[in-house]
C-alpha cells in the first residue's frame, strides 16, 4: 500500500519530536519514500542527521538552503508528495497552517499542495484544550485535513490529559485510509468478522477457541485501503483498532449473528472470518460453578448459522472454512449449503499458517468448482487476494 508512496513528514517542535523518527523508519520499512521536513524549532530536539539515516534521503531544514532543489523550485515537495504527515504537530504549527501562512518550509509546502495532509497534534493538554488550538484544529478539518488524535495519557509535562502523539502505527493506519480513498472498493460497505465467539459457562468462565483475529484484522485493513467503508464485528482480541474502520464488538455468537444481520442489511459483502462457535451452553450459571468430586455435564445447544441468516438487497457473501481434515471437500460442501459467492479454506494442522500465525496458506473455492491454491504469505497479502475476487463479483453484480 505505502510501496514507492512519496510522504511528506513534517516534524515540529514538541517534546514528542522523537517519536517521528519511529513513523519515519516504519514507513521506509512499509516502501515508502520519505521525504523529512523539519521546524527550526523541531531542530532543538532532534537532527536531520537522525531522519537522514532512517530515510536515506535529503532531510530538509532550512527553506532558503541553496545546496537543495528547494532553491530550483520552492515548492517541489508540495507537488511531489502523495500525502504530507504532520507528526507531531505542535500548536504553533497548527496555527500557521490555519492561518495559511507559508513563511516557513513545511507551512509553505503544506500550503501548497493538494495531496491529503495528515496532522497529529502532540502538546501539552492545557495547550491542546485552549480554544485557539480546538478553533485552528477545526479550520484545518473543515478545510479537509485529517486530524490524528491526540491521545490521552501521561504528558511531559507532568499532567494526564489529552495530547499525546498517537502511536506510529495509528499514523500509518490514517495515511494508508487517505491514499486508499477513492480506491476499487470505494462507495462499497464491507461487513468483515473477526475473532472467536466466547460463550459462557458461568460469570468467570467461557467455551472459546484459539483464533487471534488477525486475519479478519487484515481483511478490514485492506478492505479500507481500497476505499470500501469498512465495518468489522469483532469479539475482544488483542488487536489494534484498525483507524478508519467502524468497530462493533461482540462478544457470543448470539451477539454476533444481531450484529452482523443489521449491518449487512445494507452492505455490499460480507466476509465471514471470526471463528463462531457452532454450540454454546443451554444455560449459562448465575454463580460461579465450585469444584466438586466427579464429572460436570454441560448441555450445549446449537448456534444460529450467521452466514445462511445474513442477506441483504445485493450481498456478496464470502466464508471462512477451518478445518483439521478433509479440506477441500468440506469447505465445497459448505460453500454450498450456504448459498456462499466464495469460500476461503484453511488447514488449521499445519503450523506455520492459520490460528494466531501472521502468515496464512488458503485455498479459494468458487461456486462452479474452480479452486485457486495460494502459497504461504502474509495474512494482509491474502486479504487483497480475498478483497480480489470480491472487487470482481461486485463490478459483476452492478
Ligand atoms: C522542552 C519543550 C518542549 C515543548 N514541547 C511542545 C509540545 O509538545 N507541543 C507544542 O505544541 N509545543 C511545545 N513546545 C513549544 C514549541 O517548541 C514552540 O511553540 C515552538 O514555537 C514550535 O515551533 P514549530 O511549530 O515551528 O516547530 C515545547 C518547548 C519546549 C522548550
């Protein structure tokens, strides 16, 4: 996504200035090509030099240097950049881009562009807080720049409030959901589902299993940066949230089947990758359960079958088949059973793809038999293969 992308990154003079030169090495390391503006002021805290070797590019400081292309065209930046990141942006560089001043180089070249431009504030909350800087961060909105947080957490300064720098990877979420408007999947909903469905025993206890989310993660990821707008059902699991896609957490697969029937109501296509359990307990127990002497009986009744329930207008329905044996011939069955446009099958034995792993080895079986076997890659990489096939049944549809 962000391979051989031109990023803009404009580092200002907040405490927090450190911070940039992780979102600096995490983009190059995403293939990016990143381009580091820095402040006077941002110089006071850290050195081009820093940025320089990160990037392994021209780090850019001073906006009358005459060694630089700065001085052929003043503005090669602002037209050369597919997004600038302002990260972190301190309350007086948020008031010189409200105020559209360009007097110096990363207000000039945010002036200037017309590429996206994302701004993380970082300072102070009581600075954050003032209404000089809520009014500036409303102008730059309303203008269409995207605002990145801030967090809330413990400030340099000592106070706990509102104005961290948002983590690196929540910045790299933001600029891949700017680059990805208007991509394939754009004015399209894409209900994704992720996780495993915990049903209760008792108030302490649950029958869950072992899926991470990750590859529904990774499906709600790429779905949002080809512009879909992308809603994720998720049970609680260890993930980030992915920015700019709509999160509804669930927990059993009760909760589950409410959520996704009323989002697919209206929805495009529904990826079905949460590990939903097929039984949950009749009853769960008020009380915690004790210990005793002998064995426990616990009557179990079959869940709802979310995937045949879920319809909509002009649903693509595409499912998730996990097995431990008999692969290919269970997963055509069920593709069938349940009226699905794809089915994704999984070997759940090996143990280099499938549960909590960040790499996956599918099978993608379409309704006339056809079968494509991909090789071991990335749960993301398999995602844009899925999203692939899904772009292709909705251009048929319409
Ligand atoms: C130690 C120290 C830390 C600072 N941290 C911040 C900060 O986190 N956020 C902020 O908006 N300003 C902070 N400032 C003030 C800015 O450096 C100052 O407003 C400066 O004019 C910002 O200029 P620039 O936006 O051109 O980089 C800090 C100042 C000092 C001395």
């Amino acid at each position: 996504m962000l391979r051989d992308k031109n990023v803009v990154l404009g580092v200002t003079g907040s405490i927090a200035a450190y911070k940039a030169a992780d979102v600096a090495s995490k983009l190059t390391q995403a293939g990016a090509k990143v381009d580091v503006i820095l402040t006077q002021s941002a110089q006071q805290f850290i050195t081009p030099l820093t940025f320089r070797s990160l990037t392994l590019r021209p780090v850019y400081a001073d906006m009358y240097d005459a060694g630089s292309r700065l001085a052929e065209q003043h503005v090669f930046l602002a037209r050369s950049a597919d997004a600038i990141v302002v990260a972190p942006a301190s309350a007086t560089s948020i008031a010189r881009l409200a105020q559209g001043l360009s007097d110096d180089l990363l207000s000039l070249t945010v002036l200037a562009t017309t590429s996206p431009v994302l701004v993380c504030p970082a300072m102070d909350s009581q600075m954050f807080e003032n209404a000089a800087t809520q009014q500036n961060l409303q102008i730059l909105k309303q203008r269409g720049m995207t605002v990145v947080g801030p967090g809330v957490g413990r400030l340099a300064s000592g106070h706990t409030g509102a104005g961290r720098l948002v983590e690196t990877e929540e910045i790299a979420g933001a600029l891949r959901y700017v680059l990805g408007r208007g991509g394939d999947l754009a004015g399209q909903k894409v209900v994704v589902s992720a996780g495993g469905t915990q049903e209760p025993l008792d108030p302490v206890r649950y029958i869950g299993n072992y899926s991470s989310g990750k590859m529904g993660y990774a499906l709600a990821e790429a779905a949002r940066d080809r512009g879909a707008d992308t809603v994720l059902v998720s049970t609680p699991v260890a993930m980030a949230m992915p920015y700019g896609v709509r999160r509804v957490l669930v927990r059993t697969a009760a909760e589950m089947r409410e959520a996704i029937i009323s989002e697919c109501r209206d929805a495009d296509a529904l990826i079905m990758a949460a590990a939903v359990a097929d039984y949950e307990p009749a009853a769960a127990a008020d009380e915690k359960i004790k210990h005793r002497e002998g064995a426990l009986t616990v009557e179990l009744r079959p869940t709802a079958d979310i995937l045949s329930e879920a319809s909509g207008e002009r649903l693509i329905k595409v499912g998730f088949a996990a097995e431990s044996s008999g692969l290919l011939a269970n997963a055509q069955a069920k593709l069938a059973a349940k009226g699905l446009h794809l089915i994704v099958a999984n070997d759940i034995t090996t143990t280099d793809a499938g549960f909590g792993t960040d790499d996956n080895r599918v099978v993608i079986l379409h309704p006339n038999g056809g079968q494509e076997h991909l090789p071991l890659m990335p749960k993301y990489d398999v995602a844009w293969r899925i999203l692939d096939r899904v772009a292709v049944l909705l251009r048929e549809r319409s």
